[in-house]
C-alpha cells in the first residue's frame, strides 16, 4: 500500500475520515464503492477490507 493515494469521497467526508482507502486506480475503486456500499460501510465499525 506504500505510494498509494489516499481516496476521499467528496460525498461522504465523515467516511473519508473513518477509513483509510488506497488504491492506484481510484477510478475503479469509486465505480465499485458506490452509494448503497458507502452507506453500508458508514454503518459499519472497527471492520478491515482488502479487495
């Protein structure tokens, strides 16, 4: 994950801050991560995700 960039959501600023995301393509990781799964994981706590 080193030299990755970190990925915020515009949309979701308070899950921007809940989770650390990192990818090198953030334009796949935002069309996977859309509303319905960004609403899920904002509900969610202490959880740990590798896709």
């Amino acid at each position: 994950m080193l030299g990755s960039q970190d990925i915020d959501f515009s949309d979701a600023p308070e899950l921007s801050k809940q989770y650390v995301l990192k990818s090198d393509d953030e334009a796949a990781v935002l069309d996977f991560l859309r509303q319905r799964v960004l609403a899920l994981l904002a509900g969610l706590q202490n959880l740990c995700l590798e896709v």
